[in-house]
C-alpha cells in the first residue's frame, strides 16, 4: 500500500540515520545491532491491527445503506491508541494506515503517553440529517466497542467530527458498558460533557506557538549561534528577522481561524494576514485582513467565508476575491496550511513563494514537495510538530477526566505552551546545526524514542 510504503521509508530514513550512532542503544553491537533495527523497521512501519466494518444504517428515506468504517491501532508501546476519527468520502484504509502511524510519531516525539490509532467512515457529512449522523457516529461505538475504551484506544474527532459526535460516541459507549469509566473513552468532547477548555482552539494556537516560537523566542536567544551556522535554514530564518512579515492561511476552519487570531493579535512578532482561503474562495488584501471581523462572518454563516463583494460588505471586510487555490501561490513570507492533505504537489509546487512553510493540516506536502521546498531552503514546520496541539490537549482532557479534576483555560494554553517549547528546544538544535529538514529531525526523535522503549520491553526478540 501506498501509504504504508510511506511510513516505512520514514522509518527507514530515521533508522538508518541512528546506526552508525554508538551513542544510540549502545547495548547493541555488530549482527546483534543490525537484526534489532531489522526488528524495529518492521515493528514502526506497520500497523498492530486494521478493523474494517460495513455499518448498517436506515436513512430517512427509508433505504438501508452501509456505510464503510474503520479503526486502525498502529502501535501503543508508549500507551493507548489515540488517534481522531474522520467524516470525509474520500477517505481510505491506507490514508488511515498512514495516519494512524504519524500519530504514533507525533505522540513520542511530544513526549505524551499514547500510542497511535485512527478512524474513518465514508461519508460527506453535508449529505445527511443531523439524526443521520446521530445513528451513524453511534453505529460505530457499537461495531467497534470492543477495541475502544479509556485503557485500550481513545478516539477523538478529526475532519469532519466535532464535539458533537464525541458526546454522542461517548454516550453510545456508556450504554454498552454500565458502570464502567465512560468519561475518558473519547476526548474532544463538550466541556459540560466532561470536555476540556481550551481543546477547540488547542491545535490551532499550538499551530501558531511553533511558528511564533522558532521565528521570536528561539532566533532571540541563538541569534549569534545560527549566525555561525553554515546552514541553509539559518540562513533563511536570518533573512527574515525583524521582517514585518506576510502570512496566508489556506483553510478557515477551526485550526486556521485560530491560528490567524492569534497572527492577528500577536505582540511578538510584527506579522500580519494577508490573505485566507476555504473550499470556495480565497480574500487577499495587501493592508492585513481583519481577522476577529471574518471570524465573526463564517460562525454566523455555516463557517464560510464571504463570496462575493455583497457579503465581503456586510462582513465589514475589505478584500479582492480570488480562485480558492491562489492562496498557494500568493507572494508572501509564510504558508500556514489549515485544509487537507496534497494541497502542494509535483503540478503546484515551483509556484510556491513562501519562504516558511507551517504544515497545520496533516501531510499537506507531497513527498516529492517536501523535498523540491526543502532543497531550496525554505523553512517547513511539519504537521508532527506544528499542529499536536489536539493531542496535547487531549492528553490533559483524560487526565482530568480520570480525576474529575478540571484545569482552567490559561492552565490548559500555560501547559499546552510548556509541553510544545519542550519539544522544540529538542529538535532546533539539531535541524539548524546539521543539514537535515526539520521534519527529518522530528522523526529521528519520535523513531529514537520509541526505538529505546521497545528495546528496554523486550520487543526486538
């Protein structure tokens, strides 16, 4: 499968970088050495278990459909799964594969006590009834319920889902199992439902934290070290301080409205939004848009943003309107991108001006994209850095679930700040210092990680 196939070349870059590094499992030497990275080649690069199930769902209409589902468990060496799950039609056992494997990266690299896991089902949730999607979401808690739980796999929602579907999921999961701890079964939940505050804008602000925190806090406290550095990252990140700087956001949704308030009200760094995008158009202004203004405009307007110079008037926004996709190509300093995956390719991605690149969306890069952008030098914050804000947070929603002991939504940001700088101060570092992108640095960490647990449990025999 193509997905899988991605994952292990992840794996096998990462592992092949660590080999040669005595200083890397140090217990292991010679053919001792080479079976145990054989052994974790194949462990990392594939998933534990792939469930598929078909579920049987009455519509309105009164026709019976099934509807294709799945949950895939990649691997919990470091705790339970924990991955979201997906309402898109175009979603496949291999995207869920590959999905559920970086959620397994991401987790280690971020130090958070999860494993990686995934969910789909093949729908276009615009295509049914609110009652449609009750019946559906519930469904799936009862063809899956047996593999899901507090202790064994934590779904939470994903494109397509909210806290909506988490509190019916998690109710549908009480229902089958009475008397059995029930709030920590699902994250992203309501707050009244036992939610955490602060979830829904976690991803987002974390999005904006990685960007704010290499190009403020980090470039402030290493100036005169990356100045040293015959790096070409450096030298791009060097080009741009103290820039007054552009920003695009493809993707208005929950991440990317989030992110762009906070670009908006940043008092870090001098950078203002240029331009944003959904499914339908793209605004641009060269003077910054304004962005609490829109906010307000999508959340009264199904979450869209305005298509015509009409509704740009009744927002009180002034904008040019564009084709969707020009975002992409915009002259500008940084890409956040916020909407799907292979939104930057082999047809688009010499077309790309910015010169950093932040990944809030999972795999919004091509392979053969990453590497075009890398090798010019531009700057890319990774989705497994960039955007674990949700697992992060989500992390913190079932400790306090377990509890029953709530944070506040400043606590929630205080930790969810700590646990990202942590991490970045991990792998800066490594990415200025040698010639590696960062996404690369990411995975050799997460791959470390994981690598020295499965060692010390005894799993490589």
């Amino acid at each position: 499968m193509a997905d899988e196939s991605g994952t292990a070349s992840i794996v096998e870059a990462s592992l092949n970088a660590l080999l040669d590094d005595e200083t890397f499992l140090p217990d292991l030497h010679g053919k001792t050495r080479e079976k145990a990275f054989s052994s974790l080649g194949s462990i990392l690069s594939t998933p534990n278990h792939v469930h598929k199930s078909f579920l049987r769902v009455p519509l309105v209409s009164g026709k019976v459909v099934r509807i294709p589902a799945f949950r895939v468990q990649h691997n919990n060496i470091m705790g339970p799964y924990k991955g979201g799950i997906r309402f898109h039609e175009a979603i496949n056992e291999e995207e869920v594969i590959h999905l559920s494997s970086l959620m397994t990266l991401k987790s280690a690299l971020h130090e958070v006590p999860f494993g990686g896991g995934k969910g789909g089902i093949v729908i276009d949730p615009a295509n049914y009834e609110t009652n449609e999607l009750h019946l559906i979401s519930k469904k799936y808690v009862q063809y899956f319920n047996d593999i899901i739980g507090p202790e064994k796999d934590i779904p939470a929602p994903d494109v397509g889902t909210s806290a909506r579907e988490m509190d019916w999921m998690m109710g549908e999961y009480k229902s089958i199992h009475p008397g059995m701890k029930y709030q920590s079964s699902f994250t992203g939940k309501s707050v009244v439902n036992g939610g955490s505050l602060g979830r829904n804008e976690a991803t987002g602000k974390g999005v904006y934290f990685t960007f704010r925190y290499l190009m403020h806090d980090f470039m402030k406290a290493q100036n005169q070290w990356l100045k040293e550095r015959d790096n070409v990252f450096a030298k791009t990140a060097l080009n741009h301080e103290g820039k007054s700087l552009t920003l695009a956001i493809q993707g208005f949704g929950n991440v990317g409205s989030v992110a762009a308030l906070e670009a908006y009200k940043s008092s870090h760094l001098n950078n203002k939004v240029v331009s944003v995008s959904d499914k339908n158009v793209t605004l641009y202004n060269s003077d910054g848009i304004d962005i609490p203004e829109l906010v307000k405009f999508t959340s009264d307007n199904n979450n869209e943003l305005p298509v015509s110079e009409e509704k740009l008037e009744d927002a009180g926004i002034k904008a040019d309107i564009m084709d969707r996709d020009d975002v992409l190509t915009l002259d500008v300093d940084v890409l956040f991108l916020a909407a799907l995956g292979h939104q930057v390719h082999k047809d688009n991605m010499a077309d790309i001006n910015a010169r950093i690149i932040v990944e809030a969306a999972n795999a919004p890069l091509t392979t053969e994209a990453d590497d075009y952008l890398s090798d010019a030098g531009v700057i890319i914050i990774p989705d497994i850095l960039a955007n674990a804000g949700g697992v992060i947070v989500s992390y913190f929603e079932w400790l306090q679930s377990r509890e029953t002991k709530f944070l506040s939504e400043e606590e929630v940001y205080e930790r969810l700040h700590d646990k990202m700088k942590a991490t970045l101060d991990a792998v800066l570092p490594q990415y200025f210092g040698d010639a590696f992108p960062l996404r690369k640095n990411c995975y050799i960490h997460a791959v470390m990680k994981l690598s020295t647990v499965l060692f010390r449990q005894g799993k490589l025999y």
